[in-house]
C-alpha cells in the first residue's frame, strides 16, 4: 500500500493538483484499493483538526496581516534603521534585523517577506543594491519568520510529535539570533567587496538622539512579544491563548493609538487571514490520513529499522536527515513535510539518544531552508512578486545565501546545547 500511496501522491502532484488535493487523493485511493473503509477518512481528518494547540495558527496568521497593516512593522523597520544602518551594508542588515523583530510577533516566514520585502526591496535598490541580491536578502530574511517565536511551523511540529510548544519557542531563539547574525555578516562582506551602499559618518549624539525617537516610536510594536512571549514562559497563559492576545493587542493598537487600521481595512485583512488558515488546515487534514496509513504500515518502524543497520551513529543519522530535509524542502511546502515526516523521524530521533526539542528545531530550520530553494521556495515567489523578477534572476545571490545556511543548520545539529540551553529552565 506503500508504494501505492506514494505513487499515487507523485502523479497528483506531477499533473499540478493542489498539494493538499494530492495528500488527500493519494490516501484515497491507497485505503480503497486495500480495502479499508473510507470513513476513516473523515475521522482522521476531524481528529487532526479536533485540537486546542492548532487554534493558535489562525490568530497567529491574523496577527500578523493586521501588523502589516497597523503601523508596526513601519516603525520595526525604522527602529532597525537607526540601530544598524549607518555602516556599509547598513540597510540590507535592516532587511535582517526587521525580519527578527517582525518575527517575535508573527509567526510566518511569507508574511514576514511580504511586510519587510515591500519597503526595504525599493529602498535598497535605491541605494545602490543589484535588484536581485536586495529581492534574494529579503527572502532570505524571511524564513526567520519560523525560527524566532512565535512560530506556526513549531506549532504543528509540536502537535504532531507531542512536544512541548513553549520549548520549542524557547529552543529557537539561540539558532534564530545565530542565522540572523549570520546573514547580516554575509551581507556587510558582499556590501564591502561590491562596493555598494555607500554610507556618511554621521554624529554620535545625533545618532542616539534618532535612536531614542524611534524607540520611543516603537515601543508598543516591542512589547508586543515582551507580552506574548512572557506569558507564555510565566504560564499565565497557553500559546493559543496568546496568540488570541497577539491579535487583540495588534487591533487596539492599529485602531486606537496609531489608527492607522481603518473599518474599511478590516475586511481585507479577515478574508487573506481566512484564505491562508483553510489552506493550511486542509493540509493539515488530509495529511493526517497520509500520516495514519504511514503508522499503520509501520514505516516509521521500518524506516528506523534501516536506519540501525545502515548505522548506529547519530552523528550519521542527523546529517543524513539533514540532507532529506533539503531535499523535501525543494518539492514539499514547509508545514507538509514537517507532518509527514515528523511522526517518522522524531521517533527515531529519541532512539539515538537526540533531544525532542532539539530535534525539533533542526527540522524547523531545515524547513525555513526550504522557503529559499525553488521550485517551491515560497519566500523566493512572495520577494519576486514585489520585486517583479523572475525566480531564475535570483540564483546567485539565492546559492550565496544557502551556503551560509547550510552551515548554519549543520551548527545546530551538531550543537545541541544552542537548542536545548534556554528550554532547560522552564
């Protein structure tokens, strides 16, 4: 039945059928023809969906529409101007550092390119940047929408791998501040060695003056995951609960303090937040019927079985995750590959002695990876849209871009304590 499911989910997916279209096709037909009653499919599909921690990603999604929408991320981008952008290199490290603020507060790696990408993709190539390595900057940024928390990605993974949530948000700030870190270093080298971004010394007093303004100016968008985040950690209340918060802060502060929401905005904003929460819980539904008959089968067994014989090492066995990930993370949207591959995997994972959480976060970060290498690339389709390139002008940049990443995740698979270290004092 195997062989049956996985064929058939490669020929939906070849013929370009939606790719919840193809899970959900692709179990069909593999319980028909094994005769199983297809009332299993309703079940799996209700049960999957039947969960209080899922609730989170539609607020979170919401959130972060009415953030791009409110006024903040106009003054994140502004704050981290200020911060970071008096040295060569200066504004492409604001693209970063805005998509690490933004990040705290949204949970999307598409809607953190959108909001960052939409204003900094001009002003970049307005000062000097190629149009390709400002479009390839912001995408890459982008993906630090899931690896910092709030994080929808690490919603899911703990939902279906039964790991705490909270340690997962805990567990991705370390590696999100190391690739973000990252990032902005490539960027100042090629600013340097290319020689665009030209910058003028500006007065130190003068320069904490602007500082403070625009502190001060941001200071509601910066408490905003001081909240969210906090009280999770205190246990006030669930990531659910906060993302409800998130939400309800984001509007009050959009509509009457900045009021920069109007009534009219509303509704645009409810109905791209509706659109993006089906297609996401239609995924995840009908995954959930290729996940049952993946356990009924006992591939996860098999697959760890194989993996023994083949070695007993986990240094081994991350890196050969490593490389699958990337692999799925090429043809397979991020949220897909973490619930098909994440009950296989993670199993696994605790046989060879590696943390859950840390475990979690690899695969979280290999997925983030996945929004930058086409031909589903996400974040690359969101940043060429604004920018009005096509995908293939990217490559460069894009293979630059990977290269630091690349090195990034193997750090953290081999590190574990970057992952593990702040989830210890919970």
């Amino acid at each position: 039945m195997i062989s049956l499911l996985f064929i058939s989910f490669i020929v939906f997916l070849f013929i370009s059928l939606p790719i919840a279209v193809c899970l959900g096709f692709a179990s069909l037909v593999a319980l028909y023809l094994k005769g199983i009653p297809l009332i299993t499919v309703a079940q799996s599909v209700f049960e999957s969906l039947d969960s209080f921690a899922l609730m989170a990603v539609p607020f979170f999604i919401l959130a972060g529409n009415l953030m791009q929408t409110d006024g903040m991320s106009r003054r994140l981008i502004n704050l981290a101007n200020v911060l970071v952008g008096w040295f060569r290199g200066g504004l492409g490290s604001v693209a970063v550092l805005t998509s690490m603020f933004f990040a705290t507060i949204s949970g999307s790696s598409s809607a953190t390119t959108a909001a960052v990408g939409s204003t900094l993709i001009p002003a970049m190539e307005n000062k000097g940047y190629p149009k390709n390595f400002a479009t390839a900057t912001c995408a890459a940024s982008g993906e630090l929408g899931v690896i910092i928390p709030p994080s929808i990605p690490m919603v899911v993974y703990g939902l279906v791998a039964n790991v705490s949530v909270g340690s997962l948000f805990l567990g991705g700030f370390i590696p999100g501040i190391m690739i973000g870190l990252s990032l902005i270093l490539v960027i100042i080298i090629v600013a340097r060695v290319k020689g665009f971004d030209v910058v003028h010394r500006t007065d130190k007093l003068q320069w904490l003056k602007d500082l403070w303004k625009a502190f001060l100016d941001s200071a509601l968008a910066l408490l905003m995951p001081f909240i969210i985040l906090g009280g999770i950690y205190k246990g006030w209340f669930t990531p659910t609960e906060a993302s409800v918060i998130a939400v309800v802060y984001g509007f009050v502060i959009g509509m009457f303090v900045y009021r920069e929401i109007k009534w009219k905005d509303l509704m645009p904003i409810f109905s791209r937040s509706i659109l993006a929460t089906a297609v996401i819980m239609m995924i995840v539904g009908y995954a959930s019927i290729f996940g049952y008959i993946l356990t009924v089968e006992e591939v996860p067994q098999r697959l760890g079985k194989a993996i023994a014989e083949f070695s007993d090492n986990p240094i081994v066995f991350l890196l050969l995750v490593n490389i699958f990930l990337f692999v799925a993370g090429t043809i397979m949207e991020a949220l897909i590959t973490i619930i098909i591959v994440a009950p296989i995997l993670a199993p696994i994972a605790i046989q060879f002695g590696i943390d859950p959480v840390h475990f979690g976060i690899i695969m979280v970060v290999n997925v983030a990876i996945g929004m930058l290498t086409p031909p589903v690339a996400v974040n690359l389709v969101v940043a060429c849209q604004i920018a009005k390139l096509k995908m293939s002008q990217l490559t460069r940049p894009v293979l630059l871009y990977l290269g630091i990443l690349t090195l990034d995740v193997l750090i953290i698979s081999y590190v574990p304590i970057l992952s593990t270290w702040l989830p210890s004092f919970m």
